[in-house]
C-alpha cells in the first residue's frame, strides 16, 4: 500500500517511536516513495540505546532532539551544528532541526550551509510529550510547501510551545489557535 500511494502525497510525516510498528519493508518504501518525507526517530524507555535515524536511508527533513543527535552519532562532546550536519549528509537532507528543550530550537539548511536558530517561546511547561511530534508536523509540513527555512523553524517552535501547555495530548493544536500565537 505504501508504494502505491506515498507518492501521490504532497509529504509524508514518520513519527517512528521505535515500537515495531514500522517494519524495514515500510522505512524502504517509504523512502522510496515518498515525494516529500520528513521524520523524527524518537528514544523511549522502549527503545532507548538501539532506535536511531540510521533506518532510514534517505529523508528530506530530519527532526531529532539533542539526545537523539548525540545517540545516532555517538558522540557526547562535539558541537551539535556538526553533528547534526553529518547526520543530514548521511541521509541526503536538505533540513535538519535539532530542538533542544528550554534553549529553543535550531535549523541547518545542508544546502547553503546555513543555520538559523528559535528561542524557546514558552515559558509555562505543563507536559513536553508531543512537543516534537508538533514540531516535526508543522515543520515539516512547512518545508514540503516550500516556505523558507527560518518560518517552518519559527512555525514548529510555535506549534511545541502551544504543545508543551497541553496535559497529555489531550487536545489538538487547532489552527486559531497556532495563528493567535504567532
């Protein structure tokens, strides 16, 4: 089913948690298919030590926290711009965002080289979980519509900063809402 319809999209978002439930035949047609992919492998107490972004042999937009950088790489003291930038090579990006929690979040575009950076826009931090699935939706979503850079960043920082007010993904991000906030 993957490889008959991921291309007729405009994207495709992977929020792989490492559960099981994305098989190698899935990641492989995926990353074949897609038109647009973006994706985040996410550590867990499930996965922890064993669930990096390496599955996935290509992606258009990579979107993993600091730890999930320092894991794949396995690499607890360089620079993280460099790191995130080896990852991004590995995989033929053209973005890689690396949100770092209360120090915002940050954007390379592999192409020009660029990095562009967000502050945290919250300061009220009710629940973190799903504040990175928000961010890699909206900007990934953000990138595949061809809008610069340095928005989606803005927009996915948004996105985790309502997210982080809200108590266990109770509820959406709604788009008055998202609007209102920038």
């Amino acid at each position: 089913w993957i490889a008959d319809h991921a291309g007729s999209y405009d994207a495709v978002v992977v929020a792989d948690y490492g559960n099981g439930l994305i098989s190698p035949a899935m990641v492989a047609a995926i990353s074949k298919h897609a038109r647009f992919m973006a994706v985040n492998t996410q550590i867990n107490s499930g996965n922890h030590c064993h669930h990096v972004i390496h599955r996935y042999p290509r992606a258009d937009f990579i979107s993993l926290n600091e730890c999930e950088v320092r894991l794949a790489t396995h690499n607890r003291h360089a620079p993280m711009e460099r790191l995130a930038r080896d990852i991004g090579h590995r995989l033929s990006a053209r973005w890689i965002a690396v949100t770092r929690g209360m120090k915002g979040a940050m954007m390379l575009d592999i192409a020009s080289g660029k990095t562009y950076d967000a502050p945290p826009l919250s300061t009220r931090v009710v629940d973190r979980v799903g504040a990175g699935d928000a961010f890699l939706s909206l900007a990934g979503l953000c990138l595949a519509g061809d809008l610069p850079p340095d928005v989606a960043l803005f927009i996915g920082s948004v996105a985790a900063a309502i997210d982080v007010q809200i108590v266990c993904n109770r509820e959406s991000i709604h788009p008055v809402t998202l609007f209102k906030y920038v």
